[in-house]
C-alpha cells in the first residue's frame, strides 16, 4: 500500500476555496515592493530570517497583515505573477481545477483599476490551462466590512468582464457585517447569470444566523467554510437536500480558532454532506492542498475512500461544465481504484 503521503499526493483535485491574495508567499511581497520601488511591507520587514512565515492568532490580526502586504499589487504583471505562482504551485500538487476567489475592492480602494486586476489574473489563468493542462476560474469577492453600496458598483463595473467571472462571493471581517446586509448585490448577480458563494466563517459570532441567511435569503449555490453547521441538524438537511457544497479549510481553522474541525468536518461527510478541503489563504496558514489534506488524514480516523469522497464532492459542487466534470471524476476513479 502506497504511503498516506504519496497517496495524496497522487490524487486529482479540485481546489473551490483559495483567496489569490493569500498567496502572496514573503519572497514574492519583497520582489514586488523591489519592482514596483514600494517600501517593504511592516508583516515582511519585520520577519527574520529564520521565521517560517507571518504572524498572527486569529481572524482580526490575520486581516490585519494580509491587506497591508496587498499595496505591493500595482500592475497586471503584478498580478498576473502572483496568480501564476499559485497556480504553478497548485499543478505541483495534482490540482486540476481551481476556482479562485479574487477582492477587487482591496485594489481599486487604493487606485489600482479593476482592469488592471483582472486583466492579470485573467492572462495566468490562460497561461496554466496553456502550459500547465490547468482548469481555472475566477470568482469576484466583496468585501463584507465595506458598503452594500460599493459592493453593487464594483458589480457593475466588472460586467464588461463577465465572460472571465464564473460566480461572486463575500469575504472579510464577519463580525457585525451579516450576508443579508448584500441581499440586493446578490440578487442582481443571480441576474447577470452569476452563481453565488458566501463566507460563513467558523466560531464567529451569529454563525448561525448567517448560515440560516445565505441558505434562505440569498439562496447560495454554495458555503464557504459553514462547519458550524453541524449546530443545527435542520440546516444540515437543507444543505445536504439542496446538494450544496461547504468548503472548508482545516489549517486555516486551526490557527484563527482554538480546533481545525476535523471532527466537524468528518461528521458533515458522514452524514451525506458535499464538504469539501481547501487551502485558503496557503501563503498565510502555511498549508496547500496536500498539507490541508495531511492534516485531515492525520488528525481523524478519516479513511481514504473518505479522502476520496472528499475529491469526488469538490468536483460534484464545482462550478464546471458536465462534460468537464464526467473528466475529471474519471481521472479519480482511475487514481482510487
């Protein structure tokens, strides 16, 4: 029997929850800061160099040095760097389809044109499906701790670029920012054909609520994160009924709360649900596809049909065609058997 390891390693993935951003590894901050002639952001200046990566213990601090180390992202070939880097690293671990959450408020609130963004990562992407046999796609974010209102003109502004957008999102500082406050955006996304996503982070205050919210209210095609799902068995029915997927991230959960949620996450999968294994913010949590998945294997009692389940869900809930979709679950198959 191969090692758990290699086993893991040799799996086709799907990759549904992975913030571009937080892939912006230390080395790569300081090349852009050089490039563009930027300071060197504080979270980079003050690493030693013997330290493994940043510093931080929860959700706030986390933010706290992930937006600054964003004002290195000046250009497309900024931005297109950085998204190739992920997307190569991906590939090194046998991800085949990524879908890529993107925060162009995080960028044109400090001058950086929306084309500018987009444009960059748009080129990577063609450029890994090219050379790498990646499938990728790009999934628009707002930023939940800003206005409604600057949520619907960064929608509007990126329809000129919908044919590059597979789906919007919500992200950022859960607290006292509750989806429902985005039901308009939302709405007028499921309009210009977009599918929907929402942030449900774990332990956060009114979990709940926000579960029972994007469900009901802004009716998502899937959540990300939602574990503390698991509080309430009427909900875990509607999602598992609606064959929504929940993508979760056990080495990020680990460092912004006190538990990863294997357990969590194990009973979810047990119980019928599509959750899935995600990295992230990897460049932050110190944790890829493989190591997320390592960490779940190691922590529970997980087997590895379960392991594969969890692969077979991220392409059963990806936002892909079928004829894809049948292609890539074939590629499982033939690893599993």
């Amino acid at each position: 029997m191969t090692s758990k390891a290699s086993f893991i390693a040799g799996l086709p993935k799907a990759e549904l929850h992975l913030h571009i951003e937080g892939t912006l590894e230390p080395a790569l901050v300081r090349q852009l800061a050089s490039r563009n002639k930027i300071p060197i952001p504080d979270a980079i200046s003050s690493l030693t160099s013997t330290s493994s990566g940043y510093t931080f213990n929860d959700l706030t601090s986390f933010l706290a040095v992930y937006y600054p180390n964003m004002a290195v992202l000046l250009t497309s070939t900024d931005f297109f760097d950085m998204a190739y880097a992920y997307l190569t690293k991906a590939h090194s671990q046998n991800v085949i389809h990524a879908e890529i959450f993107f925060d162009p408020q995080a960028h044109t609130s400090r001058g950086v044109p929306f084309s500018t963004v987009i444009s960059g990562l748009r080129q990577a992407i063609i450029k890994a499906e090219r050379e790498l046999g990646m499938s990728a796609s790009l999934i628009m974010c707002f930023l939940r701790d800003m206005s409604p209102e600057f949520a619907m003109a960064t929608l509007t502004e990126a329809l000129p670029y919908k044919d590059y957008i597979i789906g919007v999102g919500l992200d950022s500082d859960e607290r006292q920012n509750p989806p429902a406050k985005f039901a308009a955006v939302f709405a007028r996304a499921r309009q210009e054909g977009w599918l929907v996503t929402c942030h449900c982070d774990i332990d956060q205050q009114d979990s709940i609520k926000h579960i029972r919210q994007v469900l009901n209210e802004i009716q998502v095609d899937r959540i990300d994160h939602g574990t503390n799902i698991v509080e309430d068995a009427s909900l875990v029915e509607l999602v598992k009924e609606k064959r929504i997927g929940l993508t979760c991230c056990p080495v990020s959960n680990s460092v912004v709360t006190k538990d990863f949620k294997g357990e969590e996450i194990l009973q979810l999968l047990r119980a019928g649900v599509k959750v899935t294994v995600n990295s992230d913010d990897p460049a932050y949590f110190r944790g890829y596809m493989n190591e997320n998945l390592m960490k779940t294997m190691d922590e529970t009692d997980i087997t590895r049909e379960e392991i594969v389940q969890l692969q077979r869900n991220a392409f059963e809930v990806a936002w892909i065609s079928e004829r894809k979709r049948e292609r890539f679950l074939g590629l499982l198959d033939s690893h599993a058997k």
